[in-house]
C-alpha cells in the first residue's frame, strides 16, 4: 500500500478449472464446501493455491484474494455496479477454455479517515479473530465485543487475510418450483423423462453447487435440494438462483419467486437462566447476522405463534447489521414448556432455530410434622431443595395462635437452610400445650420463581403433675385408688413405678386424655402388704419425663379368705361346749375376739410352728338352746381396722338324737353331713405339712364316713396360695416367669399327690385358670412351663380323679380348655413347636407382605391319635399383620370333656383349638382332619366346645360347622370360626347299613320313578285331552293351571336327582353345582305351590266376582306372573342373600340351609302359607256354591268346572298340609323313625296323586279319553250324561253318607288338582333323598 491517501478495494474470485464437467447426482445431499485456504501474497499477483474438497467429478476451485488501489474514492460504486452486472460464471478466453470464474464479491474496503486508514468489511464479511486482537478498532461503529470477530480495523494488516465470511458451515434448505405439468413418470426415477430431467437439473445447479435430493408431490414439479458450505452473503445466494433460473428457462418455465431459502444453524440462540422453576421470569435471546426486524417466535408444542401479552414479551431491534430479539416470558408454567423456534424471515431466506424449554418444578424437602417439648433444649428444622441451584434468598416465617421465633443459617450454594428453635415455658404455657404452629420455609430464584414448605410444629409443654394429696393409709384387703393429673394433654407413655423402679402392672391403672389435661388412676381393690411403699407417676413425652411421687402405708391384716376357721359347721348339745379356732400363717400383733350377734368373747392365742390360732372354748348355755348361730372371730391391727373371718355354723340342738362322736369331728345325729377343712381333719398328711380343701363327713350309724374328699395336697396348696398372692402382686407380670417354671417343677414332682388328693387336680385347674389372666404377652419359655403342668394332669394316671370330677358335676375340664386358650392368645413367639406326651403346640405368625398358609399336624403315637389343621392364605391376608395363630393339640381331653347335652354324644378324636392374637372382624374359616378312630360307623358330627352352653359351664355345639368329607381313616371338618374343636358321633341319623336307612332308601327311589312317569303321563292326557276339556275360560285356566303343576313338579324331581347326583357322603361338594341344583329345586318347588295358590284365587275369583268379566289373556298373564314371578323373586332373594357369606346350602347336603342361616324358611313358610289360603278358599267356593245368592248362579258348565276345581283343591290341600305336617316333624332332631317314614311316602308319590286327582278323577278327561280312541258304548252314555250334567261320580256310594259325599263333590266336569309338595332330602343321610327334612 503505497500511500496511505489511496483506497483499497480486496476481490475474492473464485475460479474453477474443470476438464471434465459432468456431475454424478443421487437425489442425496452432497456438499460442497468453499472454503478459502491460500493466505495474501501481495498487492497484485495471485495468493496460493487452497485445497478445495470437490464431490466428483473432480473439478479444482481456486480462491483469489485481490487487492486494488485507486486515488479516487468515487471509483467504488461504479465498480461494484460492474460485478454486479457480471453473469457468471464467466468463461475463460481461448487460451484456457477450461477455466471459468464462479463469483467475485467485494470483501474489504479502505478508507481514509481522520488522517487513519480505516478497514472496513463488507456485509456477510469480518475481520478474523486474531487480527481483532492485536489491532485497534475502529471504536464508533464496531460493537464487537472483545475476544471476537470485529468489521472494521484502524490500517491494513501487514499480512493476510483479509474479511473472511462469518460462521462455521450452514445448511441451506432450499426449494424452486418449475412451472411445468407433472408426469407420472417423473415417480420412476428409471424412466426417460426422469432421467432427463435429472440431466437438465443437474446441469443447471452444477455451477451454483447445488444437488436435487428429489422430487415431490404432484401437480407441479418442486425441486429440493440442500447446500453445505460457509455462510455465504444473501447477494451471493441471489446471484447463484439468478444463474439456475437462467438456465432453466430455455428448457422449464422455472417459477422465479419460488425460490426459498432455510438456514438451520446461522443464528445464536440462548435461554437464560439455565434452570429454569416454575414462576421465574425467562429470557430467549436470537442473535442473526442479517439486518431485519421481521422476528417470528412459535411455540412448538402448542402450535402457535407467540404474540405480546401479559405473560409474554417479544422485543427485536438491530445493532451493527445484526438482528437481536429478545422474547420474555413472565411467571413461566409448565404450560409454557416445551420447543421453541426463533425464525427470521427476509426474502426467500429464512433463520431460524429451535431450543428446548425445560420448566422444573420447586420441591423442597423437609420433614413436614414435628413435636417440640418446650424444655429450652434446641430444635432444628431443616429444608432444602431438592435440585441445587444458586438460590437468592432462604426466608422463615411462622403462622399460629402463639410465636416463638428461631434462627435461620442459609447456605443457597446448597441450597439448604436450617431454623433452629428453643422454646421455654415461658413461650409456650400449659394452656397453650399441643398448640400447632406452621412454620415456611421460602426459596427465592434470582428471576423471580418462589417455592415454600410448611413444617407443623407442634409444642409440648413439659407436664406439671399434681397427684391425690391426701394421705393413703390403708390395712390388707382394703382397696385405694391414687390420681395422678398433668396439666397437659399430649403424652407418649403415662405409667405407674415403684421405688425400686418395678413398673406396675396395666390392669392396675387407667389412662385416660382430655382437651387440656391428662390423668391416670391407680386402682388396687384388694391391698397386700406388697403395695406397702412408694409410687411414682411418670408422664413421658420423648425424652422428657415428668414424676410425681406418693407414699401409700398398708397395714398387716390377714384377708378373709386366709382365715382359716374351725368348725365350719358342728352341731353342740346344749348342756356341752365346743371348743372354736381362727388361725392365720403369720405372727402379727393382733386383737382376736369372737363374736355372735351382739355377744362376744375373748380370744386365746397359741402359735404352732408358723400358724397362729386363736381359740374359745363356746359354751352352749351362753345363748338360747336350741339355737343355730353363726360365730365369727374379729382381727383388729393396730390401725384399728378390723376383718371378719368365714362364718363357723354352730347347729345348738338336744343331745337324745346325736349317734356319732369324735373329738376332731365333733357329734351329729344319723344322716347328718357337715364340712371341715381338711387341715383340721383326720385326713392323715405328713407331720407339719399344711393341706387346704374341704373334706365332708356323713354320719352313717355311729361313725362319721367320708363323703367328699375335695383335700388338697401341702406342695399343690402352697402353689395356690403363691397364685392368689401372685394376681394382688402390683408387680405379677414380672413374678409370673418364674412361678410357671416353680409350677411345672413342682406338679411333675407331686404327681402322686395329684391322684392322692382329689382336690390338687382341682387347685391346679385355678392356678392356671387365675395366671391365664396375668400375661400379656407370653414367651416360648412361659408357655413350655405352662403346658407341662397341663401336660401332667391330663396324664392317664390322673383319670381317675377326673372321673370323680365328672361325678361331682363340676365344670373344670371346661376351666381347662378355656385357661389353655387364654393364655394361648398372648403367645408372642415366632414358629415355636412344644411337644409333650399329652399336649402339643405350634404356632405361626403373619407376616405383613408375605402370602402363605396356615398349616399344622399332630401325631400322638402313645393315643394313636392325629389330626390336622389347615387355613387357606386367603383367609390369612384378613388378619392384622404381626398376628400369631397358634394351635394347641390334646389326645386325653376328649375323654374328660363333658359329654354334650343330651347325654347321647361322645367325642372320638383329638381336641384341637386354634386361637389367633388379634381380634378377627371378618368371616373366618378354618379346615381340620381328624382320624376317624370310630368302629361303629356312626355319622359323624363336627363340634366346638361352645362355654356358653348349659349355664355357661359349656357343652359340645356345631354351629358353623359341617363335615366336609368322611373316610375309613378320617374326617375332615370346616369350621367358621376359631375355638376349640373334635368331632361326635350322632346315633341319630340312620347309620349306613341300618334296616331304616335302606327301607328309607328304597321308598325314596321307587317313589321318584313313580312320580316322574305320573307327570310324564298327566302331561301327555292334558295333550292328548286338551281341545275337549278347555272350551270354557274356567276349565281353559284350570287346565293351563294343571299341566303347569306337573311341569313344574318333573323338573324339580329331575333337579332333585341332579342335586343327589352331585352329593356323595363320602366326598366334598362341588360347590357351584350344588348351589346349582339346590336354586332349581328351591324355584320349581315354590312354582308347584304357587300354581295350585293360582289355582284357587281364580276359582275364588270365578265364584266372589260373578259379574266381574277378566279377558283370558289377562288372566294367564296373572297366573304366569304369580306362578313363576313370585318364585323367582324368592328364590333370587335368598340365593343373593346368602351365597356370597357362603350359608345358601347345607354343609353336608345340596339343599336350603337350616342351622346358620334359616334359608330354608323361604320354602317352608310361602308353602304352608298357600295350603292355609287354599283350605280358606275352599270352604267359602264350596259354601258359595251350595248357597248362592241372588243373581250370583253360574251357568251349568261354568258351575261344572268350578265343582271339579274345589273337588281338587279339597281333596289335596289336605294331603299337602299333612304332607308338611310330618315334614316338619323330621326337622327335629330325635324325631321318630314314623314321621321320617310317612313323610318320605306322602313325599313320593305326589306325581302319581297329580295323575289320579288332576287328571284321571276328572270324568270330563275320562270322556275325552274314551271318545278320542272310540272304546266302548259306555263313552257314549258318558256323552249323553254330561250334556245332562247329571252323570254318576266315579266313586258312587249307595249309602247316605256317601250320597252326601257325591253331593258335594261328584258334579259332572269335575276336576281334582294335586299341587305336589316339595321333597326334601335328608341332609344328615344325604343317599335317602327323601327322607328326611332337617
């Protein structure tokens, strides 16, 4: 540059030399890049060659940089004008044919000014990068930000380049359409006209680098095709279409404003800020280096484009040839996520570009409910967010009844901040106690989004206890009661202790919560000398404790129950003296007088080894003569508090009768019996060894003999004695463990003493009956203990003192069991297995989220004995979780157990119970197997031992319970509920083999063939009849009503013989079918009965309602209605109301349940109902007919009809009624075997009565018969006597009694309806289908 005055203009040309210009085109893109790779040689001369990357055919690009310098400035325009002129490419001369030259664009311009040479580049060019660096720029109108390409430098770099075109490689999208009719042939790109097209195309975009990737849709031809290159300037890009619109031409009629242009990658585009929440404030920002403010924004997703409004903002302006637009959107939703496009539009180009919106939601994580006890020990709440984000501000707030403020530390890198609270009592009162107090933590984005977390405290005052003030002062056996009241509400545990710090047992107290306070009330009903001590009252809420301490004073004083007296009852001469003793097993300082009425004595006391007694010799004379007085001794302690002994019954008589003296006994007259306690007895005992129990003494002759021996062995009482003390104890729950190991060592050890004294086995039963009341949750080790001792006495050595225990009438082996399940309830250990010789035990626990079932088995070998015990998981999944099932085996007990009501009963297997921990709201089922250790084959009887039964002293009872399936070695049984459980064998169902089984048998069957060919034949003479019998309305309704009787009936006696099909004794019921059968049998049994009800109303209706005329559509419509609607409704009824409870058949026959549900009253009550109705009917149609009123005379054939259908309804109403009459007599159970016999035969053979009554006792049937098959000339007098109407009944009588009988039933057209009766099987005896009704 020679002088600095002078303007520079730099050319890019490019130049292609090609040999070889032909172009290889595959309808895919294909790029082209232009990329300039030769830097500045000089002023004039050409730069250095650049490698150019060609698709092939080969075709060498050369890129020239020149630079011209002119004087004038004003030489600039008309020489750009000039290129502007060019078409190009222009080729070469001749010397070099071969070389053409693309393009030339004015790329830098320099100027002088303010005596500098400023640079400047022309639109779509910039200065690179590292020359903007280490130059100046030109300051007024370069906005380029440091660090990136400038326009304008202050002097010409030394060395090259030059303005280079800005941006990476583009993507150009660009389409033309040519203006010529489309050809199919253009689809087959194998065709001609394709491939000349092609030729013609290609040729055509060779020299702008474009490539048609293909052709689409029809009607004109559209050519697309894409470009890769560097961002080449809008002019270049008009010239290049300008060359392709040129050539096409001269062939296609080539549509010049069709020309458009997409650039995919040319605009900058950011979204701030990067994470975006819900309700910030977002800013897009498009940046185009095209000067345009025709700025489009779309919303992808939604499919619109954005517009300015409240929630959005669109703001473009342009700054240094660059388009910058910025779109706002305020309070962003998750509405507002999704792809957005930023599209600039000028000419036929377009910019555009798309970023994804991802709008996240604030959560916050914090723990939303908390307990603070005002104790001023700190407290944190804690949230944080649950993406880390560079949050502006954390802040706390707080909302409720009362304040109390905290600390907040906020770290918003984190993105966590803590509140930390200590509250006093001062902040929060008892009053204020429980008080909730919402507590926000709120996060703060930088552009605006908010996000909170509530966090409810809840304050708890630290108690302030108050307890009874008064002071307890208490003697033995006296009760008191201590209240402890905090004066909050809110607690976590609220207990009693002793000083030693042994917690009292719960039965003890009760807690009890109020609005704004709590209290808890020890109780002891009965104080000993344990509770001699100190009690705290301890209220815990978390780790905070709040205690109240109280004395409580108890002095010694023995319980009633302790006093041991002597006499019981004794009867004195009046001339003599008896001498009378309290004692008590301890030495107190007590004062003992003996009292009776107002009289009282003076007491002396003498101690024997550990018992104290107090003696008194009674004199007879003392009081009247004779005389029966009852004579207490009084204990007073030394705080003057006094208890009264068992009264001694003093008998005051003459002494002539007394026969029987003894000095321990005392005297009685014959036949006299009086009690004493055994350790005052002769009872013979080991020296010093206190015993307990009564003995009772008869005088027999001159000698007192032993009536009842009820002596309880010294160890066995000492154990009763510790068990009464044990359930008073204010610490039982801890003592029991150990005293169940005593137990069990001690009772295995007295187990002769056990058969020696009657009354041990007695003392065990309530010492277990009494610690089955204790536990509440009990251990593998404590139920070991427990059943050993149970174990012991249901040995076979003990038997006979259970024997003597059934003869006494008492009701201890249902003590037992009820002790045993108790305490089985509380078994709180996971799979245990207790085996003894004659207990066993297993359990199980239900596992939340775990599905199995319930299975156990027990083998006694010694009993040969077993059984098996089953509940299905369905079942299972009821139950709450952590619940334990636990079931307890006995081989011996069945023999103990009471036998059952009626004396008639007795159990043959084992007696299992079964008991679950928790208590079960929902129907339960449960399976069990016995072994069927019965020779006789007797029916057996699944059976509960229910407590309740026989005045709560409990009996065998088998409600809800049935016998699934018997075999020669088993029973399976199912039960719906949990107790305990064996099986009966009934005498009172007919056995197998027995005479009246098989005589029921076979009247059952040989009836039911009967009855089906009956109904089978009446229908086919109703068919056969049908024309001559129904040609008035009365006898075509009494005909309808007939044939649909015995339809009725063949179906139900064909559903009967599939329900007996489907039950056999000897398997389980197919459930479906049988509920099957037993619905059809229900509903065709009802629609016998209700046809025959229909039959009466209409000849109630026939007769009452003379003047009354019903059309016959009507009337059948009324019949069908009423002789299968009601039917339907009932049986529906009662199969819907109790199949899905599972009791809508028997368990043991496919028949009408009895024992759960009284299904079966849905068939007994409608058909007595209607026989009761239908007998009313009868007499008032028969009263009618023989004394009609005035104007109420039928016609003769309508009154024939009406005759024939009282006859029918007179003769079999009846029947049925006494049918159900012996029916329900079988229901009862021990009913005779003659109801069971009747019942079956009048059962039977209905069909064959519905034959005789309803069809062939009808003489109007007898004459259509004959006529029809033309027998004899007896049907022609038959004839002529019914047009008479006055023909012979069929059973004439000459006899006055039978001529009245002829009367009143023997009216020509007479008709006899039989309405069969509903068979019912026997449930117990399921082969006798007929004969029996339970």
């Amino acid at each position: 540059m020679k002088s600095p005055r002078k303007t520079t203009l730099c050319f890019l040309i490019i130049v292609t030399y090609s040999s070889q210009a032909t172009l290889n085109l595959n309808l895919k893109s294909i790029v082209y890049p232009l990329l300039r790779e030769q830097e500045l040689a000089g002023e004039d001369p050409a730069r250095q060659k650049r490698a150019v990357a060609v698709h092939p055919p080969p075709a060498p690009e050369f890129t020239v940089d020149i630079e011209v310098s002119f004087e004038n400035a004003s030489f600039l325009e008309p020489i750009r004008a000039y290129l502007n002129s060019l078409r190009f490419p222009v080729q070469g001369n001749d010397t070099d044919p071969a070389t053409s030259i693309l393009n030339i664009e004015v790329t830098t311009v320099c100027r002088p000014t303010r005596n500098e040479i400023w640079c400047s580049c022309e639109t779509g060019y910039r200065w690179p990068q590292e020359r903007c660096l280490p130059h100046l720029t030109c300051q007024e109108h370069d906005g380029s930000h440091a660090g990136s390409p400038c326009s304008c430098l202050k002097g010409l770099p030394p060395e090259g380049p030059f303005c280079q075109l800005q941006g990476g490689a583009v993507t150009l999208r660009m389409s033309v359409r040519l203006n010529v009719g489309f050809q199919e042939d253009l689809r087959n790109s194998s065709s001609a006209l394709y491939r000349s097209y092609k030729t013609d195309l290609e040729t055509a975009y060779r020299e702008d680098a474009g490539l048609i990737p293909g052709l689409t849709q029809p009607g004109s031809v559209v050519v697309a095709y894409e470009v890769t290159s560097t961002a080449a300037p809008l002019e270049l890009m008009r010239k290049a279409n300008e060359q392709v619109t040129q050539s096409l031409n001269q062939t296609y009629k080539l549509d010049s404003s069709s020309f458009h242009i997409t650039y995919s990658n040319e605009t900058k585009f950011s979204i701030s800020p990067e994470i975006i929440f819900e309700g910030d404030t977002v800013t897009l920002m498009c940046e185009i280096e095209v000067p345009s403010s025709n700025v489009s924004w779309h919303h992808v997703e939604r499919g619109f484009e954005v517009q300015n409004s409240s929630r959005f903002s669109i703001y473009t302006v342009m700054l240094n040839m660059t388009s910058v637009s910025r779109f706002t959107i305020y309070n962003i939703t998750q509405e507002d996520a999704g792809d957005y496009i930023c599209r600039l539009t000028i000419d036929v180009f377009a910019y555009w570009s798309t970023k994804k919106v991802v709008v996240t939601p604030i959560r916050i994580l914090a723990q939303e409910n908390m307990k603070v006890m005002c104790d001023n020990n700190p407290v944190f709440l804690n949230c944080c967010s649950e993406i880390t984000a560079n949050w502006s501000k954390i802040e706390w707030k707080q909302e409720g009844s009362i304040s109390i403020p905290g600390i907040s530390e906020t770290d918003t890198e984190s993105g966590c901040s803590r509140y930390t609270l200590m509250a006093d009592g001062t902040q929060c009162p008892s009053g204020s106690s429980g008080t909730t107090v919402a507590y926000t933590c709120e996060f703060f984005s930088a552009h605006g989004a908010r996000g909170s977390k509530d966090i409810k405290v809840t304050f708890i005052s630290v108690a302030k206890l108050t307890i009874t003030p008064d002071p307890i002062s208490v003697s033995e056996g006296q009760n008191f009661s201590i209240k402890c009241i905090s004066d909050v509400s809110n607690y976590d545990e609220m207990y009693w202790n002793t000083s030693a710090g042994i917690r009292i047992y719960k039965r003890f107290y009760t807690t009890r919560r109020y609005p704004n306070r709590a209290e808890s009330v020890l109780t002891v009903q009965t104080s000993t000398r344990e509770w001699n001590g100190t009690y705290h009252c301890i209220f815990r809420y978390k780790n905070s404790y709040s205690v109240m301490a109280k004395d409580v004073t108890v002095h010694p004083l023995p319980l009633e129950p302790d006093i041991m007296v002597d006499p019981l009852e004794a009867a004195i001469p009046c001339t003599s003296s008896h001498h009378i003793k309290c004692c008590i097993e301890e030495n107190e300082d007590y004062k003992v007088i003996f009292q009776t009425g107002s009289l009282s004595f003076p007491a002396v006391k003498e101690v024997i080894g550990k018992q104290v007694c107090y003696r008194h010799n009674f004199k007879a004379n003392s009081v009247s003569c004779p005389e029966n007085v009852d004579v207490f001794c009084h204990f007073i302690n030394a705080a003057n508090t006094s208890v009264r002994s068992p009264p001694m019954k003093l008998k005051l008589v003459p002494e002539e009768n007394m026969t029987c003296h003894d000095p321990i006994i005392g005297v009685g007259e014959p036949g006299k019996v009086i009690q004493k306690l055994c350790r005052f007895s002769n009872i013979r005992r080991i020296p010093g060894s206190p015993i307990g129990g009564t003995v009772t003494y008869r005088c027999v002759g001159s000698q007192w003999k032993v009536k009842r021996n009820d002596c309880i062995s010294a160890p066995i009482n000492i154990l009763l004695q510790l068990a009464e003390a044990l359930i008073k104890s204010p610490s039982q729950d801890e003592k029991l463990p150990s005293y169940l190991k005593n137990l069990s060592i001690s009772t295995d050890k007295a187990k002769l003493e056990v058969y020696a004294f009657p009354g041990s086995l007695g003392a065990i039963i309530n010492i277990l009956d009494l610690l089955s009341t204790v536990p509440t949750q009990v251990n593998s080790e404590m139920m070991m203990h427990f059943l050993s001792t149970v174990n012991v006495i249901l040995s076979k050595t003990i038997l006979n003192s259970w024997k003597m225990s059934q003869e006494q009438k008492t009701n201890q082996s249902s003590q037992l069991l009820d002790s045993v399940e108790r305490f089985s309830r509380a078994f709180r250990s996971e799979d245990s297995i207790i085996s003894q010789p004659n207990v066993q035990m297993k359990s199980m626990v239900i596992r939340s989220g775990l599905s199995t079932s319930y299975k156990q088995g027990f083998v006694f070998l010694d009993s040969d004995l077993w059984g098996n015990v089953s509940i299905d998981e369905n079942e299972l999944k009821y139950l709450q979780p952590e619940s334990f099932i636990v079931t307890v085996a006995f081989p011996t007990l069945q023999s103990i157990l009471d036998q059952d009501v009626q004396g008639k009963n007795f159990a043959n297997s084992l007696v299992m119970t079964t008991t679950v921990s928790h208590k079960i709201t929902t129907p339960f089922r449960i399976s069990m197997t016995f072994k069927n250790n019965d020779p006789s084959g007797r029916v057996p009887l699944c059976v509960f031992w229910n407590f309740n039964l026989n005045n709560h002293t409990g009996g065998w009872d088998s409600s809800g319970c049935y016998v699934k399936e018997v075999t020669e070695d088993s029973v399976s049984c199912s039960c719906d509920h949990l107790t305990s459980f064996s099986i009966l064998m009934s005498p009172d169902s007919p056995d197998p083999g027995s005479l009246l089984k098989i005589l029921l048998d076979i009247i059952s069957y040989i009836g039911l063939c009967f009855s089906i060919l009956s109904l089978a034949a009446c229908l086919a003479v109703e068919a056969v009849v049908w024309k001559s019998v129904t040609k008035n309305r009365t006898s075509s309704m009494r005909h309808i009503c007939i044939v649909n009787i015995a339809a009725s009936l063949l179906v139900a006696d064909i559903w009967f013989m599939v329900a007996a099909a489907v039950h056999d004794h000897h398997f389980p019921l197919n459930e479906t079918a049988c509920v099957a059968a037993t619905f059809f049998v229900h509903f065709f049994y009802l629609s016998v009965f209700f046809w025959m009800l229909t039959l009466g109303l209409m000849l109630f209706y026939r007769l009452v309602f003379i003047l009354h005329d019903t059309s016959k559509s009507v009337q059948k419509a009324i019949a069908f209605s009423l002789g299968y609607g009601c039917p339907l409704v009932i049986s529906t009824i009662t199969v819907g109301a109790t199949q899905p409870r599972e009791v809508y058949t028997r368990k043991n026959a496919c028949w009408l349940n009895w024992e759960d549900t009284k299904a079966l009253l849905a068939f007994v009550i409608p058909a007595l109902i209607i026989v009761v109705v239908n007998m009313t009917i009868t007499v008032v149609v028969i009263a009618k007919i023989l004394r009609p009123s005035i104007g109420d005379k039928p016609s003769k054939q309508e009154k024939s009809s009406l005759f024939q259908i009282s006859k029918s309804i007179g003769v079999l109403t009846p029947l049925l009624g006494l049918t159900w009459g012996f029916g329900l007599a079988t229901v009862f159970e021990g009913s005779n075997a003659v109801f069971h016999i009747v019942f079956t035969l009048l059962n039977a053979f209905q069909g064959l009565f519905i034959l005789l009554f309803g069809c062939l006792w009808d003489q109007k049937v007898q004459g259509a018969l004959l006529n029809k098959f033309s027998l004899s000339r007896w049907s022609s007098q038959h004839s002529k006597s019914t047009s008479l109407a006055s023909s012979t009944p069929v059973f004439s009588m000459s006899s006055p009694i039978s001529r009245r009988f002829n009367n009143l039933f023997g009216k020509t057209g007479t008709y006899n309806v039989s309405t069969p009766e509903t068979t019912s099987s026997s449930l117990e005896n399921t082969s006798s289908a007929y004969s029996l009704l339970n």
